[in-house]
C-alpha cells in the first residue's frame, strides 16, 4: 500500500566500505595515537605521579608533625608529673617540720610547766618549813600558856617548859619516824 | 510512514510519491571538487575528499590540541582546562583501562585506550553538532580499520603471551571442558572469539551512527515534507516532526556517548581476555 523508493537510482550497499576512508582512518588513528603516545599521556601520568608524591610528602610531614608534638606534650606531661612530685614532697617536707616543731614546742612547754611546778613545790615546801617553824615555836608557847592555865601553876619556868616542849617533840617524832618506817614497804 | 499512510485519506491528502525518504544515499556525500568516480567491489565511488574524511582528520587534531594543552602546565591544582583534560584521561585511564585489564599491565594499553575513545566520541558528537551534522562514523570503511586495528592489538598481545598455539588454545577451549564435546565447542569458540567480535564491534558502532542519522535526516525531510506539501491538517503534523527531531537528537547525543563508551570497553575486555592466565 505504501511504497519507499530507494534513494537514487543505483543500489548503494552501506556496509561495502569507502577504501579510501579505510586508509584514511588508519593513518588519522595511527598518527593520533602516537602524538597522543608521546605528548599527551606522559604529561598526565607525570602530573598524577606528581600529585600523589606531593599528597604522600605532605602526610609524611604531618606524621612527623605529630610525631613531634606528641614527643613534646610527652615531656611537658612529664615535667608536669615532676612539679607535682616536687610539690607532694615539699608540703611533705612542710608536714614534717611543722610537727618537729610542735613536738619541740610541747617538750619545752612541758619542761616549762615542770619547772614551774618544781618551782611552786620548792616554794611550798620552803613555806611549809617556815610554817612549821613558826608553829613549832608557837605551839609551845601557846601550849605552855594553856597549860599554865589549866594546871594553875606558872609554868613561866623557861627551862622545864622547854623540857616538856621538847620531850613532847622528841615523842612526837619518834612516832612519826616509826611509822615511816613502817609505811615505805607497807600495804 | 503507515500510520500517516493511513491517516491521509481521512484529513487531508499527501502525494507521497514525491517524497523521497533517506537511504544510503545520503551518506554517499560527494566529494569537495570535481565529481570523480571509481568502482570498488561494484559499488560506485566518489574520488577526492570529502566530509567525512575531513572531519576525521579535524577531530584527530582538535583531541590531540586539547589535551596537549589541558595536560601541558602539569599544575599540581589544576585549573578549569587541566581538570577537564585529566578528568577525561582518569574516565579511560581508571574507569576502562585500569578496572578492566587490571593494574598490572593497563598502562601499556592507555594511550590507545585514550586516543580511540575520544576519537570516536568527538566524531560521533559531529553527528549532533551544527554545521558538521554527519556522524563520521556513519562512514563503515572508517570503523572497519578501528575494528581491525582492535582485532590486530588483542590477538597480538595474547599470541605474545601465551605462544602462537598456547593463545589458540587459550582463546577456543574454556576452562573445565573436556572430552568430546569439544569438537563442538572448538569451533564455536574460534568462531565467535576470533572472527566475529572484529565484525560485530564494528558493526554495532556503525549501525547505531547510521540509524541515528537516517532517523534525523527523516523527521527533517518528513516534517518538512509534510508543512510545505500537505493539506489541510496534514501541515500540522510537520512541526510535530520536527519537535521529534529535536528529542531524537538529544537521545542520539547518548547514543553516541554510549557506544563510543562501549566500543573502548569491548575493546578493554578484549585485550583483558587475551592477556589472562585462565578461563
């Protein structure tokens, strides 16, 4: 029903090649090839070659970077651990001596109030003496005088009161000194 | 054609026999000069240059120019012309040449991985591009020796690596076979490895140019046809051919990338098949 005339009057058969064109391709493609074998590739590959040399150097220096930093923040950690070693050991130092000197101070405090309460016994015991002294002398004045009046005679005698006096002492002590001797080993 | 065929009589009326619909013809484009002629294998052919040979020497040039001046500076941060070139070399270098034949022996294949890719690429592109419009692929001679030369490189590289009965053997008997049943396979595989892989990947870039260009040359011509001889609403139909020149002529653009893409990757696989150790 519907005719295509085939264009132009002979019959071309599409796929019977051009010889000239087979030639023609062969040389074109040979020469592009070559120029391109020569000229162009070299040129890429070298860029590529370079580029990769220049990202590879560039990590290599930032590995040694880091390298570094590492090596130093390493030493300035253990700088630091020194200063606190260093710290630890002077505060322990401090603590040390501090209590040396209290302990000094409390020695000195202590042979302080020892002397002070040697002192105070000294003084007491000097007291004391005079004390008894004085009582001694008084005793027997006050005695012979209460005795004079309870015996009614004038016991003014110096001489036989201070016989009495003293045989009464002289007991006294003898007593004393017994039961001193008694006590020492005692209970 | 049979739908508008039957259409006519119902809108309007074409008189089809005077619209002669593209052929062969139209790739037969005669020469710059005297209209010489020769026979060849009983075709008539014309003598002297023409269209196609001259836009198969103008793309040589133009891909050698620009990619000898994109690569030239060999900055370390490559501008907008040098990031192109390499980003064109890197596609075939790594894309094809290296992920199909293997880091160890691509680069000895990538400068003519390269060439060819891009030669055919620019040349199909002048199938679309204005003022060329003739995809020079198109031409069957000029593919034929692309595909001898592919033919002539893997059968080459394969007989060097495995000796001359070594690569026969390596390219007819898969690995595993034995027995009778290769007496079949033998021949199959000669068959189908050695002689028609040559003619299909040059047939396949060949035919598709060819289809694609008649297919153009069609919507033109038709839809112009079509608005200058119809009647009636027949004259509409033409703008609408045309409409479909132009997304035909956008599909053929990825036509031409593809098999461009294509013919550089079975020609990789080729190589990669001649140079392995075993099936």
């Amino acid at each position: 029903m519907f005719v295509i005339p085939l264009a132009g009057e002979e019959k071309l058969n599409p796929l019977i090649p051009h010889p000239i064109e087979i030639v023609l391709s062969l040389v074109v493609f040979g020469l592009l090839f070559f120029a391109v074998k020569k000229f162009v590739v070299p040129n890429f590959e070298k860029t590529f070659a370079e580029r990769t040399q220049a990202i590879e150097g560039g990590l290599e220096a930032a590995e040694s970077k880091q390298k570094e930093a590492d090596e130093k923040l390493a030493e300035l950690e253990k700088q630091l651990a020194d200063a606190r070693h260093e710290a630890a050991r002077i505060r322990e130092d401090a603590r040390e001596q501090g209590a040396q000197i209290v302990a000094e101070m409390r020695e000195q405090a202590q042979t302080e109030s020892a002397r002070i309460v040697d002192h105070g016994k000294a003084q007491i015991e000097a007291e004391r003496q005079q004390a008894v002294t004085s009582l001694r002398a008084e005793v027997g004045t006050l005695a012979t005088s209460l005795a004079g009046r309870i015996v009614g005679e004038s016991l003014d005698d110096d001489e036989r009161s201070t016989r009495v006096v003293d045989r009464f002492l002289a007991d006294l002590e003898t007593i004393e000194s017994a039961q001193a001797a008694v006590q020492p080993d005692g209970r | 054609m049979t739908f508008l065929a039957t259409l006519a009589p119902m809108v309007g009326s074409v008189r089809t026999e005077e619209f002669t619909p593209p052929g062969p013809g139209d790739f037969n484009l005669p020469p710059i000069g005297p209209d010489k002629t020769f026979e060849f294998l009983g075709q008539t052919m014309y003598l002297g240059v023409t269209k196609p040979m001259i836009q198969l020497v103008l793309v040589a040039l133009l891909v050698f120019a620009f990619f000898r001046v994109a690569g030239a500076k060999r900055a370390m941060v490559p501008g907008k012309l040098q990031y192109v070139g390499e980003a064109g070399y890197g596609f075939v270098r790594n894309s094809i040449g290296r992920d199909i034949i293997g880091s160890q022996d691509f680069m000895r294949f990538v400068p003519y991985l390269f060439a060819l890719f891009f030669f055919i690429l620019i040349n199909n592109f002048l199938g679309t591009i204005p003022f060329f419009e003739f995809p020079t692929m198109g031409r069957v001679g000029i593919v034929y020796s692309l595909a001898l030369i592919s033919w002539l490189i893997y059968n080459y590289v394969g007989i060097k690596k495995h000796g001359f009965f070594g690569y026969f053997k390596h390219q007819t008997i898969p690995g595993g076979v034995t027995g009778p049943v290769l007496v079949l396979i033998v021949p199959l595989e000669f068959f189908s490895n050695i002689i028609v892989r040559p003619v299909t990947l040059a047939l396949r870039l060949f035919a598709n140019m060819f289809a694609g260009h008649l297919l153009l040359i069609l919507f033109a011509l038709g839809g112009e046809y079509l608005l200058v001889h119809g009647e009636g609403l027949v004259k509409v139909v033409g703008p609408v051919a045309w409409i479909m020149f132009i997304a035909v002529a956008f599909l053929e653009v990825l036509i031409q990338f593809l098999q461009a893409y294509v013919f550089v990757l079975l020609n990789a696989t080729y190589i990669q098949g001649a140079l392995a150790e075993e099936h």
